[in-house]
C-alpha cells in the first residue's frame, strides 16, 4: 500500500502543470484551437478552389457513330469526332484577375472573423480580470469583518460590547458571502465560455492586471489607422474590384467560343481524316449577363460604401465613450479611498465610531470601489473594440 502510495505521489508530480497564461497566450491558444476558425479555413479553401475551376478549359468531348447500310454486312462506316471547346483567349485572363481579387476577399473575411472571435475571447478575459479583482475585494472585505466579528466577539464577553454589533457583523459577512457566491458563479460561466472559444482546450487565467491601452488622443490618425486596418472593409473593397473585373469580362463575352477537334470517316473502303474547327457568337445571352455584372458592381460598390460609413460612426462613438469613461475615471481617487477604509477600521476598532457607523460609511466606499472597478472594465472593453484590428 505505502509502494503505491509512493508511485502515485510520483506520477502527479511528473504530471505537465498548465501555468496561468496572460490575455496574449490565450488569444493566441484560441486562434489555434477554435473551431469556428478552422471550419472557416476548409470551407475557405474549398471556395478557392471553385473560383479556380470557374476559369478552367471545358471539359473535352468524344462523339462515335456507327453506320449501317442495306446490302452491307455488319458495319458500313462509322465516325469518331474529339473536340475540345473553350473561351477566347482574352476572357480567361480577366477572369483570372476577378478570381484573384474573390480570393483575395475570402482572405480577408477570414481575417475579420478571427478578428472577431478573439475580441470574444479578449473581451471574455477583461471581464475575468474584473471578476478576479472583484474577489480581491471581496476577500478583503471579508478579512476585515472577520477581524472585526473576532473582536467584538471579545467584547461582548467582556461587557464592552452588545449582541447587535456583534450580529451587524455576522449580516455584513452573510452579504459578502452572498456577493463572493454570486462573483464565483460569474467567473465559471465566463471561463466556460472561453474555454468553449479555445475548442474546449485547457488553460489557466489568473490575470488581475489589465493590458495596456494605447493612448490616442486624435481621432483622425486614429480613424485613418483603424479603417486603413478593417479587414471586412478590405473584403468589401476587394469585393468591389472582383466585380469590376467580372464586368470587364463579361464585356468580352460577345467575342466567339472556339472549338477545335479531330475527325475520322471510315467507309467500306476509305479512310478519312480531318480537322474540327467551329464557334458560337453568343448574339443574345451577353446582353443580359453584361447587365447583371453592371447591377452586382454598383451593388457591391454601395456595400463598401456603406461598411465604411457604419466603420467611421462606430470608431466615433467608441472614441467618445472612451473618453468619457476616462474622465469618469478621474474622479475617483482610490488611494484616498483605501486610506479612508483604514482610517474607519482604525476608528471601530478604537471605539471611536459605531459599529453600525462603520457600516454605513464603509460599504458606500467599497460600492464606490467597486463602480470605480466596473468603469475599468468598460473602459478596457471599449478600447478593445476600438483597437480591435489590431489582434
């Protein structure tokens, strides 16, 4: 029993430990296990492929007859034909510059939604620091009606002290126990949620510091670094120059389609061979594709346009709530409320001030403390939208 006992212990330690990872760790752990990400890559490279075979040679065709004649046994003559048809030469070339511009857009879309999904998790990690934070707080505010339920206690016994401060702290307890219930129950439903953007991977977050934020003041260079960035306006944008390009080619869908290909005649007694050459004038059909190649360019031209309008009105409102979040910011002094939370334990303690009195003053500073914390988080949230292209 004890040799197993041994074998056990030795196990667990030889056992990899994860270690606490920061915010980029896990951004870069989800962008490689999300399987919304890889799914995206497989159907990316499928629709490659079949912009690909948009341009591709027609397949060849092989056309055999056989010829029966009366008087004649078995097979009189027969005739065998092989032809391949394709496009003028010119309208694979624009079709080749349309494919690489509707690549080129898959890209990108690909790239706004990994963007996307790590601003989830980026988001999932700023609201885990707060959580953590939450509970810094809360235990301290727990430590301190523990110190003070010891004390009173003391007191009671002593005849220093009555039932109801003692009871006033056993009620501040039961609501921090009830808020530390109400935190943990938060920080497993967002850790659940990231671990569900990281493929149901392992990992350990036990961040309490926020990541730093670029301070930019002006919003034109803002603006212009962040739109020049936007990977789905770039899609769109590339959206619209593949139209422009499938336009253009359709254009040149009033030149002929070719057709070459090998003959060969036999009869009962002759043998021909000869050369296949022929072509259609599409006369009627291109009129109405030039059409619609029109309607989809300047359609795909408003798409852009109005992505760029609702990407400038967006990073507008997210620059003024930031800087709004931080002027609400600089009204609190935190050290000063800190120190006051010291001073008022000082004063209890002392019997300088009632416990109830305590109380009173006390949670209006640690609900001060906590919507100090709750601007923090919005503040961090907003400037990772903000910054968002450049995860």
């Amino acid at each position: 029993m004890k040799r197993r006992l041994i074998i056990i212990a030795l196990c667990t330690l030889c056992l990899p430990r994860l270690q606490a990872q920061g915010v980029d760790e896990v951004l870069q752990s989800v962008a490689q296990h999300n399987k919304a990400l890889q799914a995206q890559r497989q159907a990316d490279a499928a629709e490659k492929t079949g912009i690909e075979a948009e341009n591709g040679l027609e397949d060849p065709s092989v056309e055999y007859s056989s010829f029966f004649s009366k008087g004649v046994s078995g097979q009189a003559g027969s005739e065998l034909v092989v032809s391949q048809g394709f496009d003028f030469p010119t309208v694979y070339g624009q079709r080749s510059r349309a494919g690489r511009e509707r690549k080129e857009a898959v890209d990108l879309r690909a790239e706004a939604l990994r963007r996307d999904i790590l601003l989830q998790a980026k988001n999932l990690c700023l609201e885990l620091i707060r959580l953590n934070r939450l509970q810094d707080l809360l235990s301290r505010r727990m430590e301190n009606a523990d110190e003070l339920l010891a004390l009173f206690k003391d007191r009671l016994e002593a005849g220093d002290a009555t039932l109801i401060d003692v009871n006033k702290i056993k009620m501040e307890r039961m609501s921090i126990q009830t808020e530390v219930l109400q935190n943990n129950a938060a920080h497993r439903t967002a850790l659940q949620s990231l671990l569900a953007l990281n493929g149901n991977m392992p990992l350990t977050f036990d961040e309490r510091e926020y990541p730093a934020v670029p301070d930019t003041r002006d919003f034109e260079v803002l603006c212009s670094e962040a739109l020049a960035a936007d990977a789905a306006l770039m899609a769109a944008e590339a959206d619209t120059r593949a139209a422009q390009r499938t336009l253009s080619a359709n254009r040149h869908g009033w030149l002929p389609k070719l057709e070459i290909g090998y003959r060969r005649n036999t009869g009962e007694d002759s043998k021909e061979h000869g050369f296949l050459v022929g072509g259609s004038i599409p006369l009627f059909s291109n009129r109405r594709q030039v059409k619609m190649a029109r309607a989809q360019s300047v359609a795909a031209q408003l798409t852009a346009d109005e992505l760029r309008l609702q990407a400038e009105a967006a990073l507008h409102a997210g620059f003024n709530e930031m800087q709004q979040l931080r002027k609400s910011m600089e009204v609190y002094d935190k050290p000063l409320m800190l120190q006051t939370l010291e001073l008022l334990k000082a004063s209890v303690k002392g019997g300088e001030m009632s416990v109830t009195d305590y109380f009173v003053e006390a949670d209006q500073i640690y609900r001060n403390l906590q919507a100090f914390m709750e601007l923090e988080y919005q503040y961090q949230k907003s400037a990772a939208t903000l910054y968002k292209n450049r995860l």
